[in-house]
C-alpha cells in the first residue's frame, strides 16, 4: 500500500512539471521570433527610439529592431505600450486585424496556434491595446492591466 501512495506520488511529480510549463521567451517566443519576424525586425534595424524620429514615410518602409528581449518588451509595456498587440491581433480584441498579424504563418491555423504561443507567454488578461497614455476614447494602460503581464525570460 504505502508502495502504491510512494509510486502514485511520484507520479504526481512527474506530471505537474508538464502541466504547469511555463512559456518564456527563450523557448517559445524567440525562436517564433526568429522563424517569422527577424528578417525583417533585425539586430540592424534601427531602435524604437531612433525609428520614432524618422519621417514617417521613411517610418512606414523601415522596420524597428525588436531582436532581443528588452527591445521586444519595449513594444509590449513602454515606451510603445500595447503597439506589439495591436499589431499582432486577429480583431477580436481590435475590431481590425493589426498589420502584422499576416506575418505570424501562412494559414489562419498557423497565425491562430502562433498568436495563442504569444497570448500565453504575455499572461492571461495581458492581451490589452492601450497605449501609455489615453487616445480618443481608448484609455491609458492600468496598473492593473500592467500587473497582468507575466512575459517570462
Ligand atoms: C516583411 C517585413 C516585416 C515582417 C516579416 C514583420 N514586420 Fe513588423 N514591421 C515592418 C515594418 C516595415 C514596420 C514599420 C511600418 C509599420 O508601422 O507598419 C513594422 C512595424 C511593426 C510594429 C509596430 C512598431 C510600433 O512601435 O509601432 C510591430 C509591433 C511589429 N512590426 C511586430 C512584428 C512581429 C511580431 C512580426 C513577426 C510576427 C513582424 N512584425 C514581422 C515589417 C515587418
């Protein structure tokens, strides 16, 4: 008996691991990154900041450098707060399917089980289009909207 409660325990412990993975940025979303953004977004590319102060014709052909973590959150929590959802949404949460949603693979399928991978590792409740600071009707960010990012490294 207490063989079995042993056997059933570690079991146990085996199963919770696989359950409760975590999505983090170096196993599931740099290489999505990788596989569908970079060739674009690239480490030559030039920062959110330095791109911000193209002209914006120029801005539309350029893409931004969003290649490493800390550049890739700038697009999700500051300064471009929320840009990295609203360009990936499918219009569920936008109304309007963001421009860089096409990007995210070649079938509805594929955009589909991509977006979830993004949608999960950013945490429940992450997936907000606020910008930092209020527009027409749209309200600023939260703390409470802020504190639902989870985006493991
Ligand atoms: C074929 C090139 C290309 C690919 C591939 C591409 N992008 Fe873009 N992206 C651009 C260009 C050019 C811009 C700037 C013009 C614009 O704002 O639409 C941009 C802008 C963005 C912005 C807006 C930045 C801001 O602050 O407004 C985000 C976010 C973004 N891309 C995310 C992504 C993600 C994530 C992927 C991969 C799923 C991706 N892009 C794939 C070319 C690309």
């Amino acid at each position: 008996m207490t063989k079995r409660i042993t056997l059933t325990l570690m079991l146990v412990a085996l199963a919770v691991p696989a359950m409760a993975q975590e999505r983090t940025w170096r196993s599931d979303v740099k290489p999505l990154f990788d596989a569908k953004c970079i060739q674009c977004h690239e480490a030559t590319a030039p920062e959110y900041n330095d791109w911000e102060l193209l002209d914006e014709k120029v801005r539309d052909e350029t893409p931004p450098r969003m290649d490493t973590y800390p550049h890739f959150m700038s697009y999700v929590v500051w300064p471009a707060t929320g840009a990295m959802m609203r360009r990936l949404d499918d219009g569920k949460t936008s109304g309007k399917a963001g421009n860089m949603h096409q990007y995210l693979g070649d079938s509805d399928e594929e955009r589909g089980k991509n977006l979830q991978i993004i949608k999960e590792w950013l945490g429940d409740g992450a997936w907000n289009m606020n910008r930092w600071q209020a527009r027409n009707e749209v309200p600023g960010i939260s703390k409470e909207q802020l504190e639902k990012i989870k985006a493991k490294y």
